[in-house]
C-alpha cells in the first residue's frame, strides 16, 4: 500500500514539474477589460472591446490622470452577425490571444436592448470564459464611447463604472442576477443607465469634462428594455429590494427654516404579502435608523418632542420616495422589478399558479400598503449655540 502511495505520489510531482503543455502565458493574452455591444441593423452588431496595454501598467505608466486613458487600453471593434462572429473577425487584427476572463463590464447600447438582449446573453452565458459576476449596463450613448473615454481618477474608465456601481445608489446587476431575474416568476428584469454627463468648464480650460454617469435604470420585459426609471426612483426601488446600503438624507425642519442632515441612514424593509376574498395585497414594513450629521437649524433635537415631529418628516420622506417609485413602476411601466411575484409565489403557490401567465395585468391592481418606522437612534453633536428652548418651540 505504501508502494502505491510512493508512486502516485511521484507521478503528481512530476506531471507538476512538466507542467501544462497548453496554457498560455499572459504575455500571449489580450486581456479584455470592457465590452459594447451595439447594434448596427437587424443582422448586424459592433462589438468593441477595452483592452490592457500591459508594457504600460508594469512600466509604472499606470497612476490615475487625465489623459492616461490611451497609454493603459486600446480600443478595438469589429461588426459581425452575433458576437462570436465579431469576436473571430477581430482575432485576426490581433497578435494576441483574445481573453475574456477579466472582464468585468458589459455594456449593451440602448438600441440593442429595445430590441432584446437574448442572443448576446446566450453567448455570454455559454462561452466559459466571461465571469457571471461581471457587471452589466445600458448605455443611452454609443458605448463604444464610455470605453474610449478618459477618466481622472481611475486608470480607464471599465474602473470608474465598475466604482459607481459599487457605491449601490444604484441597482447591481450581474450576468448571473439578470438571468435569475428574467428567469423568475415575473420574467423582469433592471439594468442601471448609463450616459456621459459634461460638468461645468474649468478657469482657463477650452473644454468641458465629461464623465461617465449612471443615471436612472433600464427596465426590462423578459429580455426587452420596455422603457427607464429616474434615479429616484431607483432608490426607492432598492429600498423596497432591500438592497438599499448606508445613505445620506436631508431634511427639511417643520419649526424653523433650515436642514437637518442624517447618516448613515440604515433600513431594513420587508415585503409581507396577503390575499384576501381574491384581493392582492402587499404589506412593506420599513425599519429606518439614522443620525444627526449635521444641525442646520436652531432646534435643540435633543429634545424628545423635536426629536418626535423630525422622526415624523423622515417616516414622510421615505413613505414618499416608495410611493413616487411605485407609481413609475407599478401604474406607468406595469413591470415587476420589485419583487412581488416572488413573495406571493412564495406563500401562496397555488393561487400563484393561477396569475403566473397573465402577472403583467394582476400587479399594478396589488394593492400597497407603507408601514414606516423611522428614528433618529443618537444626536451626536445636538445643535448650535443658543438653541430654542422646547417651550418657546411649543408657543409658535
């Protein structure tokens, strides 16, 4: 038995020794950073690709600056039936070996995602080098443009969506949530917007600076964008997703003028829902926590009774924003990218069955009800010097 130990084990060492006879060095790959996808006409797309140049990332030419985007990627299209078509065309411009495995952004034009985005999916689903976990994006601008563009403060700009997203005022959307979505009870899905914003021209500058930006979200009717929602709205839709992180918001005082501002504002939402005699509804219970940050006014919010009346405006606020949400993606786009079909499919699976084909018509008729319970858990620094006193509060 030890025999058979020994030489296995000396077979594993040396087929480590020799090592793989087919694996290429990364000095043969033209690693792929970002990609667009456009659409010419009904049989043609452009692909293009952002890839590193890496003489310049180990030269040390890679520090963040404007004008740097040139010097750290290169951007190379090429028209084709679908992508796989694309993507053989455009190896034979390039000396190296294209490879997908360190993409992480994919962005569609808005054109192709009216149209349906069922064939580039399928190809990025099935092609074993793209990772699930690579971001995805519309773009209202030719995308091609976001990846040539230059970006001040990351090295290219595949770095500067990616950061955005990060920060989830936004949705975050991977290849592999976008398929659950389009694949789950209400076949919808979301996709944050992109655009290049121009901000105001610098002393002494003869241009502006344009940056990429998200700036609302695309909605998608199985895999159709059907139409996009503000970037309000969008959080109002993480909020009721859950999947809202640590924010700022600002208030308005009701016995002064002046702002109050919190953070970090923490929620935790719940969707609890009920059928009854056939009527469809959905209970959201909102649990908000945040902090004074910063006292604009000259209120004393120690004080319980403020403290209570500026509970009342946040609970306000946020009762609002899911209303305005709702409104846009219930009543106007009447798609569920909220998450309804799945909690209702979830409690009440045989009744389920019975609206599962015809859910586009049931859900804007749920009808929503909005339980918030919002508080201000601290104070740190309470107010200004000088504060009005409870009392003289009461008196105005």
């Amino acid at each position: 038995m030890k025999r058979v130990l020994y030489l296995l084990s000396l077979c594993g060492s040396i087929l480590l020794l020799s090592g793989c006879w087919d694996r290429l060095e990364i000095n043969d790959l033209a690693i792929v950073t970002a990609v667009a996808i456009d659409r010419v006409d009904d049989k043609t797309i452009e692909l293009s690709t952002q890839i590193i140049i890496p003489k310049d990332l180990s030269s040390g030419n890679g520090q963040a600056g404007v004008g740097q985007q040139s010097s750290l990627t290169v951007v190379r299209s090429q028209k084709g039936k679908n992508i796989a078509d694309a993507i053989s065309k455009l190896q034979t411009k390039l000396p190296r070996k294209i490879f997908w495995g360190q993409c992480e952004v994919y962005i569609f034009s808005e054109e192709l995602a009216k149209k349906g985005v069922k064939e580039q999916m399928d190809f990025l689903l099935r092609h074993p080098q793209p990772r699930e976990r690579a971001y995805l994006f519309v773009s209202k601008i030719d995308p091609k443009q976001i990846l040539q563009m230059s970006t001040p403060i990351e090295r290219y700009s595949a770095e500067t969506i990616m950061g955005l997203s990060d920060f989830r005022f936004s949705m975050q959307v991977d290849l592999q949530s976008f398929e659950a979505m389009l694949t789950g009870p209400a076949n919808a899905a979301a996709i944050p917007l992109l655009d290049i914003l121009s901000e105001p021209k610098n002393e002494g500058s003869d241009q502006s600076n344009r940056l990429p930006a998200i700036v609302g979200t695309a909605v998608f009717k199985k895999d159709k964008m059907i139409g996009q929602i503000s970037e309000r709205a969008t959080r109002g839709v993480l909020l009721l997703r859950n999947e809202q992180k640590e924010f700022t918001v600002t208030l308005k005082s009701v016995d002064m003028k002046g702002n109050v501002s919190l953070y970090p504002v923490l929620i935790h939402t719940k969707l609890i829902p009920e059928i009854k005699h056939d009527k469809w509804k959905m209970l959201v219970k909102v649990k908000a926590e945040g902090a004074i940050v910063q006292n604009g006014t000259d209120l004393d919010y120690s004080n319980q009774l403020l403290k209570k009346k500026l509970e009342k405006v946040f609970q306000k606020k946020i009762k609002d924003g899911i209303e305005q949400s709702l409104k846009q993606v219930q009543l106007n786009l009447k798609t569920d990218i909220i998450g309804f079909a799945d909690e209702f499919h979830r409690v009440y699976p045989k009744q389920w069955k019975k609206v599962e084909n015809h859910w586009d018509e049931k859900f804007p008729t749920v009808e929503v009800k909005i339980d918030v319970d919002a508080n201000i858990r601290r104070q740190g620094y309470i107010n200004k010097p000088g504060a009005i006193p409870e009392k003289e509060v009461r008196n105005k």
